[in-house]
C-alpha cells in the first residue's frame, strides 16, 4: 500500500508520482494553509483553557501561544496534510490495509518536545506509523485511543541518566541564580539569542540603555530541554473532542491527547519549578529575544513573563521574511511580539522596526577570490510536509531533476571545481542534495554550521534553493552568489523588489538559464560581479531585506519609549 501510495521514492530510474494524478498547485496549497491556520486559532482557544484548569494557572491565550502554539500548528497541519494524502485513496482504491489496521490501533506516536517531534516527522519510518493510524480511524471509525495511550505510557524517556542530569542542572543554574543576581534584579532588559554578531557590540549596545551588560542565553542553559513520561491520567484530563462533521478536523482533536509532547503537560511542573531556580529575573519590563522556538526553560519563562505584562521586541532570524507567501514563522512571531525587528522591510504598520541585520553589522565586505572555485549551498529536502508551508509533495523529484539538470548542462570544465556544501539538519532527514546527484566527482564538504571558515577557498557560491539565509547574508558581503528563484512563492506586492536581481542574473528561474549564464561568463567573473549594474541591483536589494548598516538608534529609541510607558 506505501508503494501504491508513495511510489518509489528512492528509484532515479524514472519519476514515479508521489501520488497518482498529483498536481501541484500554489493556490490550493494557500487555501491549506489557511485552513490550519483557522483550526489552529479554535483548538488553541479551546486547549488554553484546559490547560489552564489542568496546571491550575491562568495564561492568557498570548502566552499559550507562545508556549505550545509553534507545535499545535505544525502538528494541525501535518495530521491535515497525511489526512489529505490518504482520503482519495483509501476512498477511491481497493487497497488491503490488514497490516495497517493492525500496528494503527496501538501504535505510539509519543514525543517528548517540538523538537523529537520534528526530528520523527521529518522520517518515513514515523510517518508509517501515522499513515497506520490515521488509516484505522477512518477505516474503523473507532475513536478509542486506550491501547496507544498504554503503548505510549509504557514508552520511557526518563531513565535515571536524565533524572540525575535534571538534579545537576538545578544546583547549576541556582548557584548562577545567586552570582548572577545583583545583575538580573535591576536590569530593565532581558537580551536572549539576540544574534548581534560578536559579544562587544552588544555589550556597548546595552550600555547604552544604562543596564549591565549581560546575555542570557548559554549553551548548556539554551540546550536543557525537560523529559518526562507519559501519563494516562493526565492525558484523560484532556477533552476537546467533538462530533466535528469535518474528518480532517475530527482526527486531529482525537490524536493531540496521543500526540502533544510532555513537556506541556506531564513536564509543564517541573519546567515551572526549575524556571524559578535560574538566573532569569522574576519580573522584567522588556525581552529582546531573536528566536523562542525550543521548547526550553527560556520560552517557558517568556510566556510566563508576557502574563505579567512584559513586553516582548522579537527580530528577525533568517530569510523569506517579509517576502514569502504565507511564512509560518513571520505569522507566529508577529502575533506574539510587541514590536519586531526586520532587517530592512517594513509592513504591518507601526509593528515593524526596519534596523537592519545585527548579525551583519560592521562586518567588512569580503575581498573577491579569484580563483575558480564554486561551491553548491545544499538546502533541505522534505519529502513529507513538516509545517503549516506551501509545501510541493513532488519536493523529492523536483529536486532532484532540477540539480541534475544544473550540473548536466554545466562545461566538464566547471564541474571539476565544483564542491558541495551538505545543508547541517540533512542528518534529520532521510534524503539530502548529496543522495539524489547523479554526478559523484563532486567533492562533499560537511562544516555544520561553521559556513564562513571556507568562503576564503570559492570564488562563488550557488544556491540550488530559494530563500536561503546565507544567500542573503554573503550577498550583503557583496560574495559572489546565484540562486535558482521561482518567484511564484512571492508575495505579489515584494515581485517587483527581485526583478533587478533577475536583470543582472542573480537570480535565475531555471537550473538551465544558472548553467548557461555560468558556461558563459565563468572565464571572467569578476568583471559580471564588478559591473555597476550587478552591484546596484544588489545594494538596492540588500538596503531593503539585508541591510547590514544597522540603525540602532531606532531601536534605542523604542526601547526607551516602552520603559516609559510601563513604568507609567
């Protein structure tokens, strides 16, 4: 049934559908889109309450959203999604689904953070098993979840290693707790992953807003994420479902009692305990944070702290910002901020502050090297949809048919100085770049994050990808980039920002116009990249949506007025 559902996904022989009749289409996937974000915004109403009757406190919706609602909508979008792939088929087909039925009346799908929840979901092997379970609740229409309950309570993530690292950890951040306190009680700011390049420019930041310098986010403090067990007893406090007419709908409200993490309810406790024993202050009038994703002790204390009237200022961390059609991450972080940081764009009235890149600021431009070297910028593939995106089910063979057709039309020539860079979370995934290129001359370089240790050896960088932060950055850097570019994931009003880019090919909407342009000019790069036309596009670009001169007075300013007006 996988096979007739998927094809063979792993077969460059020939491209098999992902799924039969299977179209791709940006206005369907924006109705999708929209159709999670509208249960999303119903279940979080519904699940706020409970959880505040089930914890005995009283969050408002913004901090549950904070808290819980990156996961809720992803995980409403990915049961909407498989729900999707499964329903034609299984109503139109006469598929045997007896192995199916039975692993999807007790399978697990427990996880203990957003985090192990993406890392499962981004697998096939996961993913068997929620096709497993979605198909026994439509096939038997049985909405009993006690035997997966069971599975999972019986499923461990705690052992007495984790139990003894918690204990530690608690004695860690109480003595910091005490060093750190004549700081984090008089400081009027919190600067968490505030991402502003090196530590000093931060430190003279702050002291500009008269507090002590000091940054609250370490590794060991950033990386603590609690795992706790499942409990059955606590799961069946859990009641949001209803008799929805909607089956997608129905199958979501009956999986969240299976699905949703530990951490937000059988660890909520003692993430709450252990947050009071930490370095970060009690109260605080304003957090300056550029990333609050990760279900850790810091994003458990900011919503806590946004339920005390504290004002949260969040930046922009990454590309497709203030661009993209329906950006899951932009949406999510507006709602929950006060203010919001961009690096150059403006929308959303008042909301937005255009200062700039920090992480770019007073970076020099890199010198130009000239010496034939290129390396392909490696991006994810997702086989499976894993958040509420337009996402293309054909992402595999479109991929893969796109970067064979580049490297095929490329001069033998060219592709000796070709180096392939690995994208860091492609060991989260089943497939990468490196896997699906028929050409294995390619030499593969695998750096994590360390990216800017290794621009001294390539006279250019090409992105096979769109929407790439290094994209944006190294093209601020004035370093030589191309990127293939369909500008359909645009929003239309932003489409006429990236023409000049196209113009001075930058940007290329096709693998083979990026070889060609490539064959042409890759004896004299240098003067393409120097002519005045390039860099004027590019300046242009870069001002509005990778500005690396950054107005920090702006920011200042804000700052200082959202004291006032608290203190008031």
């Amino acid at each position: 049934w996988y096979e007739k559902l998927l094809g063979d996904i792993s077969s460059s022989k020939e491209k098999i559908k992902y799924l039969k009749n299977y179209i791709f289409s940006i206005e369907d996937e924006k109705k999708s889109v929209e159709e999670v974000d509208k249960i999303y915004e119903q279940l979080l109403k519904e699940l706020s309450v409970q959880l505040n009757e089930i914890h005995k406190i009283n969050w408002s919706l913004k901090s549950w959203r904070i808290f819980i609602g990156p996961w809720l909508n992803r995980f409403i979008a990915i049961i909407y999604d498989r729900s999707d792939v499964l329903l034609p088929i299984l109503g139109s087909e006469d598929i045997d689904c007896k192995k199916q039925l039975d692993v999807g009346c007790k399978i697990s799908l427990s996880s203990y953070s957003m985090r192990d929840f993406t890392d499962k979901i981004l697998k096939k092997d996961w993913n068997d098993k929620l096709f497993c379970r979605i198909i026994y609740l439509i096939k038997t229409n049985n909405f009993d979840n006690h035997h997966n309950l069971v599975n999972s309570h019986n499923h461990k993530f705690e052992d007495l290693k984790r139990k003894t690292d918690f204990f530690l950890k608690i004695i860690l951040f109480s003595i910091l707790r005490l060093l750190f306190y004549p700081i984090t009680k008089f400081n009027k700011f919190v600067f968490y992953k505030p991402y502003f390049g090196n530590l000093k420019n931060l430190i003279k930041f702050i002291l500009k807003l008269r507090d002590v310098p000091f940054k609250y986010s370490f590794s060991f403090f950033d990386n603590f994420i609690l795992k706790k067990n499942f409990n059955i007893k606590i799961r069946n406090k859990l009641n949001i479902q209803k008799n929805s007419e909607n089956i997608k709908e129905k199958i979501t409200r009956h999986l969240i009692k299976e699905c949703i993490p530990t951490i937000y309810l059988e660890g909520f406790n003692s993430l709450k305990n252990i947050s009071k024993k930490t370095f970060l202050p009690n109260s605080v009038k304003t957090i300056i944070t550029f990333n609050a994703w990760r279900d850790n002790i810091f994003k458990f204390w900011l919503a806590d702290q946004s339920n005390n009237g504290a004002k949260i200022i969040y930046g922009q961390h990454g590309a497709g910002y203030g661009t993209n059609l329906k950006h899951y991450a932009e949406l999510h972080e507006f709602k929950i901020c006060d203010k919001y940081l961009t690096w150059g764009w403006k929308k959303n009235g008042d909301k937005t502050l255009p200062i700039g890149d920090v992480s770019s600021f007073q970076k020099k431009n890199l010198p130009y090297i000239n010496n034939g070297k290129i390396l392909i910028v490696a991006g994810n593939i997702n086989i499976f949809k894993f958040n509420n995106i337009i996402h293309d089910k054909e992402d595999l063979i479109k991929k893969e048919i796109q970067m064979n057709t580049f490297l095929s039309n490329l001069e033998k020539g060219i592709i000796k100085n070709l180096d392939l860079k690995e994208h860091p979370n492609d060991r989260r995934r089943d497939f990468s770049i490196k896997k699906i290129i028929n050409n294995k001359n390619i030499k593969i370089i695998n750096l994590g994050n360390n990216f800017e240790k290794i621009l001294k050896n390539y006279e250019l960088l090409v992105f096979p990808y769109q929407f790439a932060t290094p994209f944006l950055k190294f093209l601020s850097l004035n370093k030589p980039c191309l990127s293939f570019f369909d500008d359909d994931f645009l929003e239309e009003e932003v489409k006429q920002d990236f023409i000049p880019l196209y113009k001075v090919n930058i940007l290329h909407n096709s693998p083979e116009k990026m070889a060609l342009f490539l064959n042409k000019n890759y004896g004299n790069l240098q003067g393409w990249w120097a002519h005045s036309e390039t860099q004027n596009a590019r300046e242009k670009f870069c001002d509005k949506y990778s500005n690396k001169n950054v107005n920090f007075s702006l920011l200042i300013q804000e700052l200082k007025k959202s004291q006032k007006i608290l203190y008031k």
